[in-house]
C-alpha cells in the first residue's frame, strides 16, 4: 500500500504528504548520481510503484533455523517500521 506508508513517512518526517509523489515521469534525475546508471534501469523505466513480487518459497530446513535465530533481533527493528 504506497500510498499509506508514504503517508505515515512524511507524517514520521513532518512534511506534508501529496498524491503526485506516487508517480513520476520515467527517467533519470539530475540528482540520481555517477552510479545510476549502472543500477535504475528498472527505475528509469518506471513511472509508479509496482505491485509486489510474489512471495519465495519457502526457505530449507538449514536456513529456516538461521531465520528463526534472527527473529529477536528483526523484531526489535520492526518495533520501528512504518
């Protein structure tokens, strides 16, 4: 949903949220940087946020425990999110 979590950054960093900050003209911008080039073709191309990606599946036995290790740690950062 981009256009609430846009709304609660701009709330979380006071200014003001606007409907035109949810698309934009496809291209690059004067203050992309040197390295643009080289990693916003898709951005380039792009004039919106795009739908999500389907989820992966899900992770093997090994990695599900690593995963599960983290969880204190990515809790305590979601603690944050928007």
């Amino acid at each position: 949903d981009p256009a609430r979590t846009l709304h609660a950054l701009c709330q979380s960093i006071d200014i003001p949220f606007e409907t035109a900050m949810l698309s934009w003209e496809p291209g690059p911008r004067a203050d992309d940087g040197v390295w643009a080039p080289a990693w916003y073709d898709r951005v380039y191309a792009s004039t919106g946020f795009a739908s999500p990606r389907p989820l992966p599946p899900p992770l093997a036995a090994p990695l599900e425990r690593l995963a599960e290790a983290g969880m204190p740690s990515f809790d305590r950062l979601r603690a944050h999110a928007l």
